[in-house]
C-alpha cells in the first residue's frame, strides 16, 4: 500500500486512462472504435508516433532503465535489476499471452483490411494482437522511472504520459486495438509491482524499501 501512495501521481493519470479505455471496449465494437481513430490519421503527428512507438523496443528499454539507474549511484544495482526484471518479465508475459493463450487474436491490418489509411514506413503486422507488447513494455519501463524518482510528482505525472502515448502509438499506427493497449498496459504496471515485491522482500530488502 505504501508503494501505491507513493506512486499515487502515475498511477492516477494512468488508472484514468486505463479506466476510460475500458469504459470504451465495453460500449463500443472494437471495429468500429478502431476506426474511429483511425480516422484521425493523415495529419502531422503520423511521423511522430510511427517513431515514438519504438519507446517500447526491446533494444531501447535496457539502455534507458541504465541510464535511469544511474541517477542514484548507492542504488544504481537493485535499481538497474528491478528495471530489467519488469522489462523481462513483463515482455515475456505478453508474449505468453499474445501466442500461447489468445495466438487467434489477429491485428487490426487483417481484421479491417481494406479500410484502413495505414502510415508509409510502418512495417504492419497481422497476428498476435493481445496484448500489446510494446504497451506492457512502455507500461513497466515508465513506472520504474517514475519510481526511482517518486519524490519528484511532476516526473510521475510526465511519466504517465508518455507511458499512454506510447501506448496510443500502437493503435495510430493500426499495430494495434484499443483493447490490446488497455490490456497491455494493466500487465506492465502489475509485473512491475511484482517484482518489485519479489526483489524487496528476497534480495534487496534494504534499497527498495520506500521511504
């Protein structure tokens, strides 16, 4: 519960989202809500998000969990172990889920062929839709940021929005349903308050305590 208070800025911007996403997969078909936003494609921010999107890349996260881990010197080793277990951990969980238990769960390029307007440059994709990985990725990387620097509010509340960009990348650019995103990013802020319980109470008892 303490950690919860302490990340109680992130984690309201972020519970609003995932709240208002849900609130739209219940009331609308997922066809239909995808091509609603889809329709705001075309404009000036296609580049912008057909790049931020790979914030949550595997190559990316690693060397931004390090250099966020080096902001505290004393804690640079459990910090830098708890950012890459939530990033381990939370891709491979999405990738348990997108293959083995919803691998029928296609993209929005197959579902909607055809209707589209898609983004030049995007590679598209057509299965394994849910969850989204790069949505669980971005989730867990951007609340271990806003952990290592909880004392700061305003970095929380950016980091949450970012997080939610990166998310809404993958449905600007069609890689992606709202759903996928909404689920993806439930996965990423759950792992990483996992292994931060799995780490704090077995290995690191002392430097993840919350002050």
């Amino acid at each position: 519960m303490k950690l919860i208070r302490t990340l109680l800025p992130f984690l309201t911007i972020a519970g609003l989202f995932l709240l208002t996403g849900l609130i739209l997969v219940l009331i609308t078909e997922k066809e239909k809500l995808h091509l609603s936003v889809n329709g705001v494609t075309g404009g000036p921010y296609d580049q912008f998000f057909a790049w931020y999107t790979y914030i949550g890349d595997g190559l990316v996260v690693p060397v931004i969990v390090l250099l966020v881990s080096l902001a505290y010197p004393k804690k640079f080793v459990p910090h830098l172990v708890l950012g890459l277990t939530t990033f381990a951990i939370s891709g491979l969980l999405a990738q348990f889920f997108k293959r083995v238990v919803f691998s029928d769960y296609f993209r929005p390029s197959v579902v909607l062929e055809g209707k589209l307007h898609l983004i030049d440059g995007v590679n598209m994709h057509g299965g394994f839709s849910f969850p989204s990985g790069h949505s669980t990725v971005s989730f867990g990387l951007f609340i271990f940021i806003a952990y290592v620097f909880r004392k700061y509010r305003s970095i929380q509340g950016f980091c949450a929005i970012l997080a939610i960009l990166a998310a809404y990348s993958r449905v600007h650019i069609s890689q992606h349903f709202i759903e996928d995103i909404i689920a993806g990013a439930f996965l990423g802020i759950l792992t990483f308050f996992l292994m931060h319980w799995i780490l704090g109470k077995f290995i690191f008892k002392e430097k993840l305590v919350v002050q």
